[in-house]
C-alpha cells in the first residue's frame, strides 16, 4: 500500500493466522455415543475412568503442544492451569502456532512480551467446565481469563464449533482432571480494544486511550474486523498532555466528540504494519485530508514527528503487540495534528 511518500508492507496478519479448515464435531460426538452404548454387554454401562492428568500435563503427553507448553512456562500460567480449576483450554497445537509468522512466534516468547503473551494465553481459557455439548447448536459470546475480561464468540452452529468467525475446534472433548481441552487450528488473538483493556506492564497502561476510544464511539471499530495500525500513547502521555494543556482544556477536548475523534485517528494507519515493514517517509493516517504523519527509522528506533510546530518527536517504545485486527506499537506522546 502506497501512502504519501511512503510504502507501507502490509502484513495481513488475521488473515494469514485464520485460513484453517473446518471439522464437524457433531457426527464424531453421535458415534462416540453409540460406541459407548453399543459395545459390551448389557450389563457392563459404566463412566468411563476419571482422567488422572491435569490440562498441563494432558497436553504435555499428547506430544504436539510443544510451543503450547513453553509460552506457558514462559508466563507462569502453566501453575494456574495446574490447579484445582475446572477450566475450559481452547488449545492450539503445534500446527496451530506455526500459521504464525515465524519471527512474531519467537518473539513473543521473550521476555519483554511476557505482558502481552500472558494476555493471548489468558485469551484460550475460560472459567468452568464447559463440554462440546455446551457450545454446539448456539451462538454464545463467553468471557475468558484474559486481563480485562476480554470476550470470545463462539459458533457452535452447523454441527461444529467455530471461535471469533474463523478458528475451528478440531477435536472436542479431551478430558483433564482439572477440566477440558478442546483443540484448535489457530491461535485466538485479542482485538486491539482487548488490548488496550487488559495490558499492563509496569507503567505502561491504555487505560486514558481506551475512555477516549468510547468517548469517541470508536471502541466498536477496534473491536471488529479490521487490519490498523494504531500508535498508542500511554497513559503517562496523555497525563503529560494534560498538564500541558491545564484540566479544563484536557477536559474539553475529551468531551469534544469531533476533535477527538480527529485526533485518536490521527494515530492510526489502514493497514497492519509490524516493525519490520516500517520505513521513513509520510504517511496517511485514518483522520484523512492533510493529516498525515513523519516516520523517521535511524538506529533500529523509530520516531514520529505530528503535525503540533515546535514539538520533539514522539518516541515508538514498545513495537509490535499483536491483534486480530491489526497491531499496536507503544509511544510515549499523544500525536496532535496541525490545527487540532
């Protein structure tokens, strides 16, 4: 994509995490039933024997949980799933991480994505036990252990079960002491509001830019399909804005519907740009017009110069927290555009 002066490589990254094939779930489910009834003798109906390994150790065994097994330990969400639970695990095998693209894959097993990892792993739990039974022939939207309560939908119409539109349960059902697992063909990502609600790392929260998303009805966008960029600035950034502009003109322009949905515009661009395809040059952001933005690449950092006269540039900080629809990348200033 071409913009301004500048050419952008998008990286479709929904797309590419989200071309899975589907699996009926219902027909596997009717003949394990009449397995169970139709063999034996008459007089031999009895439960089958209570799994004795947790979900941790469950998928340790299976063999093909590897990257599974070490973003969890990487987190330390491997000793909660140990646990008493019962919890529901939508897991993705090793098949599943690799439609990642390889270098987002190691890299979020570092330990500076340890944040941003623990919110993706938090995003494929669910409280409870919930069978294949539970979730088939119903549209559900469930709440999941991710930080800031971030909600998957779940379509188990058409005989199987379908997760946020695209990412299919392979195999149902597979019991754990301490709850289920079912399988999955994809990794499951949090949207950028998601994001935005749940990430906290130290002093790094969204907490300003997320009231500011709702504020300016821009929350449903950042929820749903898209493929953004958005340049966050933190919640220090907006403080430090704030005491530049004083409280009543802080305030007033939160409450100004119009410039602020200028402004958190201001920081977005249409496509998904990961660190990697950044280059210097303009670039148009979704605010439209003349509203564009100076990207300056020197020394493995990047920089953003605004359309504000006289300010420094902001600083990207943090680079690369994956979404479903797009990506974030950290700054430490809120980005004002010419004329605001």
């Amino acid at each position: 994509m071409a913009v301004g002066h500048y050419k952008l490589r998008p990286t479709f990254f929904a797309q590419e995490i989200l071309m899975t094939t589907r699996f009926p779930l219902l027909p596997s489910i009717l003949l394990a039933t009449a397995m169970a009834v139709g063999c034996g003798d008459s007089t031999s109906n009895t439960d089958p024997p209570a799994a004795t390994k947790n979900i941790v150790e469950t998928a340790v065994a299976a063999g093909n949980f590897g990257t599974l097994a070490s973003a969890l330990t990487a987190t330390g969400l491997d000793a909660t799933l140990k646990g008493t639970g019962p919890f529901t695990v939508f897991a993705p095998d090793d098949a599943a991480f690799a439609k990642l693209p390889a270098f987002l894959s190691a890299q979020l097993l570092t330990a500076p994505y340890k944040t941003e990892l623990s919110l993706i792993l938090g995003y494929h739990v669910v409280a409870g036990d919930l069978k294949a039974a539970a979730l088939l022939g119903k549209t559900q939207e469930v709440t999941t252990a991710a930080a800031g309560g971030a909600k998957l939908k779940v379509d188990g119409s058409n005989s199987k079960v379908v997760l946020n539109g695209s990412v299919n349960v392979s195999t149902a059902d597979v019991a754990a002491s301490n709850g289920t697992i079912h399988i999955i063909d994809g990794v499951l990502l949090p949207s950028i509001a998601d994001t935005a609600a749940g990430y906290k790392d130290g002093g790094t929260e969204f907490k300003t830019l997320l009231a500011a998303l709702g504020a300016a009805d821009l929350a449903s966008t950042f929820s749903g399909p898209g493929t953004f960029t958005v340049f966050a600035p933190t919640d220090a950034a907006f403080a430090a804005l704030k005491a530049e502009l004083g409280a009543p003109a802080f305030d007033a322009l939160l409450a100004n519907k119009v410039k602020l949905t200028r402004i958190l515009k201001y920081h977005v661009l249409g496509a998904t740009a990961y660190a990697k395809d950044v280059q210097s040059g303009q670039v148009d952001t979704l605010a439209g017009g003349t509203d564009q933005l100076t990207l300056t690449v020197a020394g493995g950092k990047v920089t953003i110069t605004d359309g504000k006269p006289g300010a420094a540039p902001a600083k990207v900080v943090f680079t690369d927290l994956p979404n479903r629809n797009g990506v974030i990348h950290v700054i430490d200033r809120v980005l004002v555009p010419a004329n605001p």
